[in-house]
C-alpha cells in the first residue's frame, strides 16, 4: 500500500528540489522530497565549496531581472537561518573585447544599467595581482557579485523546508514514476514507485538534475550530460587569492587557446564561445578554485568517470600556468561534477506536456546554482497557481520536446 497522498512530491533534493520543498511548504502544502543519495551528496551538480554569483550576465539580458529576485532570496534566507550564504568579492568578465561572451556582457550591463568597470589587462594586473591576462585582453568588472557556498545553501533550505513541515526522505531511490487516472477526480494524481514503496501526491515536481534525461525519457529531451573537473589550488603567493584580493572570475578565450584538445562537448551557441573558458573563485578556506566552463566530455550520471586523473589536473594547469602562475602550487583537492545541457543552454522551468499536475525544472546548463530560490518558487507557482512570472518563452520544455 502506498503512503498517504502528499500534496506535492519533489524528485531530487538537490538545490532547486530544496528550493521547491522549502516554497511548497510554506504555502501550506503536505509536501515530501525523495533524494536518492544523502542530502549534500558530491554527486550531481550541487556541491563544490563555492559557486560564481553574477549579475553582468553574458547567457542573455533577459536573466538579468531574476538575478535581481535571486540576490533579494538569497538575502532573504540569510536572514531566515541566520548564515552568510552569499559572500560578496567582485567579478572579473576577461576576454577580448569582441569576445562574444565579452559582448553579451557589456549588453546585460548596458540594458540594466548594471554598475560595471571596464579595465584594461594592466589595469587588472595591478589591481588583482593573481591574474596575467593577454595584453589585448579587457575586463568588465561587477563589485556587487561574489560567491555562495553550495552545500550551506541546499542544508539551509532544506532545513527551512523541513521546519516548514516538508518531510524529506534520504537514500530513496525512485523507479518508477505514472500519473494515475483520473486526473483531479480525487484523491492522488501521481504514483512513484521507490525502493521502499509506492508514493502518491497530488502533484510531482521533477528536479532531478543529470538524471532528468532517465527520469523524463518519455520526453527525448536532447539533454547532454557533460562531466566536469573542479580543482583547488594551493597558491605560490596566497595573499594574492584571499577574498580581499581576488574576485571571482570567468576568462573566455578563443578555442582552446589555453588547454588543449581533448573530447569537448560544447551543446548551445553561449557553450560554443566558451571552449577555452575557465572560471575561478578564491581561496577562502579550501585553495584557490579554477575550473573549465563547458568543454568536458559527454556522459551520463550513472556512468560518468568519477575519478580525477593526472590529464584533468594538467588541463587546468595549462590555465593556471599561463594567466595565473602564482596560483601553480600543489593540488590540495578535485573532484567531478555535472552540468546537465540543453542544446541553447537556457533552462527548462514548465508544466510536463503529458500530464497537467507534474512539473520539471532541468537542463541548467553549468549555470543555474545562483537562481535556486526564483526557481523553487516558479515551480511552487506552477503548483498551486498554474503560472509563474518566469520569461515562458525562455524556460518553455515545447521548444525541445519530441512531437
């Protein structure tokens, strides 16, 4: 026998599954979220220390204003729980000045009236000495940006989900999922089944990150799964990546002018300008972050390589070595994780096409993290309201679902 009927059932604690239990219950409704690992787990795309905070957004000027939303949740739940989840450092945008994503930059800025500098490579090189950019090379710097700690984000909001009444069951592995007829007749209107038994809530709220492609198959979403190296760094000189000194940064080249070759995924037209990009976040604790954005190999979540080898370090050290030397110290730590793409690299946010009372939330494309709480609250919308105040054209699943 299944469990009693929930009211609205998340699949997939992550961030934006946190997100919608904590935005679900507290508008009152029975809500259950099933995560198949442990909260916090190191094995989707919500963990990693630390993730880039950005306004002067080069995906597209219409992020813009949820970006404005994000900053006021964040704060929000700051206040709620009483943690410093957002830290706030800067941003530094490098790249040649017709760089596309450069570009893409300047017109979020320009259209929102984003308080910006624009530096030269020497300028940058004086004022944050960690970074060698090439001397064509400009920078487009945002002091109101910085980084959020990923794993404090999704325990707070999970926290404040629970404490709003949700029940959150760990180590639930979920099978199998159906939509029970007849829809609003009554009663349940979706069956999950789990390891541990059946489930049944009036509504499904799919957010299950990498592995969205199985869960939602009915759909032939073109989803790509891209496997992704995180490195942190012991620096040769660390007073130059402490937070005082260093921002966050993103430093778009051209190809792979930096670190080469390799099996690259890119899957959407930002995803292409970025094949020899690399973003960093400084050390506050843990080394000095540096990583690719985009550019990893194509995978899935149950058979990604897991393990970091010696070809992935120098993949980053080619970085490091070429536009951050200070930074070329020793290895302290690295790890894998997963951006789940969609061909245009902007999200899914959206009513399933088949069936009324589910919703999905996917296909973040490397750079979702900073929205989970606008996310988890258009998908509570959806919920109870049948609408949220997300762009629909943008986030829309029609555009990629199979007809």
């Amino acid at each position: 026998m299944p469990d009693r009927p929930f009211d609205a059932m998340v699949l997939g604690v992550g961030a934006m599954g946190a997100a919608a239990c904590y935005h679900l219950a507290q508008r009152g409704l029975c809500v259950v979220g099933l995560e198949q690992f442990d909260l916090c787990h190191d094995r989707g795309s919500s963990q990693g220390r630390s993730r880039v905070f950005r306004k002067a957004y080069f995906e597209d000027p219409r992020y813009v204003p949820l970006l404005h939303e994000a900053y006021e949740a964040w704060g929000r739940l700051e206040r709620e729980t009483g943690q410093t989840l957002l830290n706030f450092v800067g941003c530094l945008n490098i790249g040649r000045p017709d760089h596309p994503c450069i570009r893409g930059v300047r017109a979020s800025v320009t259209q929102h009236g984003l308080a910006h500098e624009v530096l030269s490579a020497e300028e940058v090189r004086r004022r944050h000495p960690a970074f060698e950019p090439p001397p064509d090379h400009v920078a487009v710097y945002e002091a109101d940006a910085g980084y959020l700690c990923p794993e404090d984000c999704v325990r707070a909001m999970a926290d404040l989900a629970r404490r709003a009444g949700a029940e959150l069951r760990e180590r639930t592995v979920v099978r199998s999922w159906r939509a029970l007829k007849p829809v609003g007749a009554g009663g349940a209107d979706v069956r999950v089944e789990t390891d541990n038994g059946p489930i049944e809530a009036g509504a499904l709220v799919i957010t299950a990150g990498a592995w969205l492609p199985t869960v939602a198959a009915e759909l032939g979403l073109p989803l790509t799964v891209e496997r992704q190296v995180q490195a942190w760094f012991a620096p040769k000189i660390p007073t130059h990546f402490v937070p005082e000194s260093m921002p966050v940064f993103i430093h778009f080249l051209d190809g792979d002018a930096a670190a080469g070759g390799g099996d690259m995924h890119m899957p959407g037209a930002n995803a292409r300008n970025l094949a020899g990009a690399f973003y960093g976040i400084c050390d506050h604790g843990h080394g000095v972050k540096i990583a690719r954005h985009h550019g990893g190999a194509a995978t899935t979540a149950d058979a990604v390589d897991r393990a970091v080898h010696p070809a992935d370090e120098a993949d980053i050290r080619r970085y490091i070595r070429a536009h951050m030397p200070t930074a070329d110290g020793p290895l302290r730590d690295a790890q894998v994780c997963l951006y789940t793409n969609t061909p245009d690299d902007h999200f899914m946010i959206d009513r399933h096409p088949l069936h009324k009372n589910v919703f999905i939330a996917g296909g973040f494309s490397g750079h979702g993290f900073k929205f989970a709480p606008v996310v988890g609250e258009a998908l509570a919308d959806l919920v109870t309201i049948g609408r949220s105040r997300l762009p629909g054209e943008l986030f829309a699943i029609g555009r990629f679902a199979a007809k």
